[in-house]
C-alpha cells in the first residue's frame, strides 16, 4: 500500500536521527560542541517534504514566505534570502552602492576586528573601509574613535556588535544623524539583540543576517537581507539573481505575463523587438539563490527563536560564572539597556600563557573553544595591505587573550555542569 507524503516522511524519521544535531546524546567524555543547528524532526520533515513533494528546487514557495516570515518577525518591510551571510554583505553593499550612488573611493567605517567579510564586501564592491580600534573592557568597537574617521567620503558605518552585546547604540545613532551617514547592520551573530527595547536592525537602512549552522537560526546556509527600502531590495534581488530584471517571486513566476502583466514586451532600447522580462539583465549579478527546502526549514526555526533566545541567555550566565572562578579571567556584561541574544561567551585572560593553557585543557576535555573570530584582521595576509595593523593597539591583543565559548540552546544543563567541573580542574 503507497503511504501518504506525510505519513511516509514521519514512518523514516522513526527510524533515522541524523549525526549531525549537535550535542545529541550526549554523556560526559563526549564533546561539548560550541553550537549546531537547534533542529528536530519538524525541520527534517519539511525539508524532506519539500524535497520529495516540493514545486521547486531552487528558490521559490517556501522562501518567499520565509522572507515574509522573517521580515514581520524582526520588524522590516522587505526581505531577500541569499545562499549564506557572507553572500548577503556583498549583495547588501552592492545595492546601496546602486540604490544611493555611492562612488568608488567612497569610504565605511568599520572595526578592524571581526570576521572577514564584514570587510571583504567593502573592498570588493569598490568603497574604502576606514578602521577603527576596539574598547577592550566588552570588545566592541570604541564608538568615541568614530568621529575622528568620518570625512567628506564617508557614506556609512557597518555595526556588528560582538558575539551579539549591543554597545551603547545611542551614541551610534547621534553620530549617524548629526554627520548623515547611513547606519548599516551586519547581524549575523546578533539576530535578537535589543536597545531600548528594539532590536539593533530597527535603527538600520540595511541589514544582513547568516543562517549557518552555528548561528540563531540555522537552515544549512544561508543569509538574509533585510530593509523597510524596498527599491534597495528590489536591486538587491536583482543583483542576487544574475542581475535580471524581472522582479517575480514564488508562486508569480508561474503567471503566464508575469507579475508586470506584460512579460512579453520591448524591454531593450537596443534592439527593436519582443523580449522576455526573464531574460532583461539590468545589473552585472550574481547566482546567490538559495534552495526552497531551506526557506520550509527558516519558517520552523522562526517559530522556534523566542526559545532560541531565551536558552542563549540563560547558558551565557551559567557558562560564564564557571569561568570567573578562576583567577585573572572574565567575561563581558550586557549594559543597563541592552538585551543580547547572546552568540557566545566571550572569554577574556590576564595573559597569553593563560590563554593558551586555558584553551588547550578546555579541547583536551572535548570543550570547544574559539578564537574571537580573525583578530585584527589587519595582521592577515589577505587585509594586510589596507591599513597598518600596529595603528589600533587593542585589536592587536585579541588573539593573545580572548577566546569564546558556546552558549547555545543545544548546550544543555550536564553539558554546563561538566563545562564547570572541567573549569574546576584548571590550575592558574
């Protein structure tokens, strides 16, 4: 007898549980993992039901309603779902190049600490990026150097707060506002966070977010680009989708004339004929679509975020009180109108040798560590030609005494209990 889709999909999930659902069964001797995909068997069937039974295989259905989903949930008008975080910086770069005429040589303001395509996308879409230093007392960049940097080539600042903990965003938001610069967000490790009760992307033109596994939301890969300009999208879709015209989504695309009514039309100048809006290329794009059965998979983990974030709240203050029972380290607190939904727990030493002991006894007992991502990106061979890496003295300490661990919602209370007794055992 032929089951039913869903019947057939819930009789295979009985029987297989993949490997990679981070920290599954997990007893003491096996490794803590410092984050995974916070998934179950409702992620795994709607990706197996899009895949067996979907209308689409590329982008379609399902992520156009992922990105109404996202854009409602997080409080922006429109939304565009690429293939990863890194994808949505450049396409977010790369439109408001376009949509606000940004020249070549036009500069960013930007921390030299963080991950490198916060940077990258700078650089490759022909804008200059101006560094600042970081505050060492959260790990932020200092906000107070910002001014300094801004000229008559300055168009934007790109915020990225550090493992999600917002800094005080009112002084970013009087800077932004007295010198008319855009304030750009790059959220992909801080999906949640709060100022004043709103999240930081509500304050922003634009702004990106990653879906990799580690992050809040996880559908494989993948990325978002959110902003209440829906021309900025509208060339952001474009640029993500070979730079075509045509502005279908989901279902539309299966209208005969297409959502314009007139599909079939004279679309080129230059040549004197019909022509399919399809087939009308605007801008020099990219492929960077994602695949539908990762916008079902968004929309289960949306219904799942509030948990998300409770759970990284919670585990951050449980991780973090183990490790500052050991002398000369501490941690990073949340300012009095802040609420992060906190990436990881940043780890800070009173010295290398610290460091790196503390580092090496944690891996040896199957506790993940990680470096506060690359550092000063400018002691990198790849960066190195953008600015004097010994200009900004504190990011240059990063890598000496910072380190974080995880504080995500697949850590559970053993797992915390062991990650103190492992602390427990350190000798200074």
């Amino acid at each position: 007898m032929k089951l039913p889709m869903d019947d057939l999909i819930s009789e295979l999930l009985k029987e297989v549980s993949p490997p990679y659902l981070a920290n599954k069964d997990w007893e003491p001797g096996k490794p803590v993992y410092y984050s995974g995909p916070y998934w179950d068997n409702k992620e795994l069937k709607v990706t197996l039901k899009s895949l067996l039974g979907g209308k689409w295989l590329p982008a379609g259905e399902e992520v156009s309603r992922f990105e109404r989903k996202f854009s409602k949930k997080f409080n922006k008008k429109h939304s565009l779902m690429v293939n990863s975080g890194s994808s949505a910086n450049l396409i977010m770069f790369s439109a408001l190049k376009k949509r606000y005429g940004w020249q070549d040589g036009d500069e960013i303001i930007v921390s030299c600490v963080g991950f490198p395509t916060t940077i990258a996308p700078i650089v490759q879409c022909g804008l200059t990026p101006v560094f600042v230093d970081i505050d060492f007392s959260d790990l932020n960049w200092d906000v107070s150097q910002i001014e300094d940097k801004i000229s008559l080539r300055t168009r934007g600042v790109i915020s990225s707060p550090v493992l999600a903990n917002p800094y005080n965003y009112d002084q970013i938001l009087d800077i932004c506002e007295r010198n008319k610069i855009k304030l750009i967000a790059d959220n992909c490790d801080a999906l949640g966070s709060k100022w004043r009760g709103k999240y930081l992307t509500d304050h922003a033109i634009a702004a990106s977010c990653s879906f990799y596994p580690a992050h809040h939301i996880c559908t494989g890969e993948g990325g978002m680009v959110s902003s209440d300009d829906e021309e900025l999208i509208r060339i952001a879709r474009t640029l993500a989708w070979w730079g075509r015209d045509c502005y279908c989504v989901g279902a539309q695309n299966k209208l005969a004339d297409g959502v314009c009514t007139k599909r079939f039309s004279k679309w080129i100048e230059k040549y004197d004929g019909i022509i399919d809006h399809k087939y009308v290329y605007t801008q020099m794009g990219y492929n960077l679509k994602p695949l539908d059965f990762q916008g079902a998979v968004g929309c289960v983990q949306i219904d799942k975020f509030e948990d998300i974030h409770q759970k990284r709240r919670t585990n951050k203050k449980l991780v973090q009180k183990h490790f500052e029972k050991i002398p000369g380290i501490r941690s990073v607190e949340e300012l009095p109108h802040a609420e992060a939904s906190w990436f990881g727990v940043p780890i800070i030493c009173d010295s290398k040798d610290t460091k790196n002991r503390l580092t090496k006894h944690l891996e040896d007992n199957k506790v993940q560590t990680r470096n506060y991502f690359a550092g000063n990106l400018l002691m990198h061979p790849g960066y190195s030609h953008l600015d004097y890496y010994k200009n900004y003295p504190n990011s240059c300490k990063v890598l000496d005494l910072v380190f974080f661990v995880g504080c995500s919602p697949t850590i559970t209370e053993p797992m915390i209990d062991y990650i103190g007794t492992v602390t427990s055992k350190f000798k200074k």
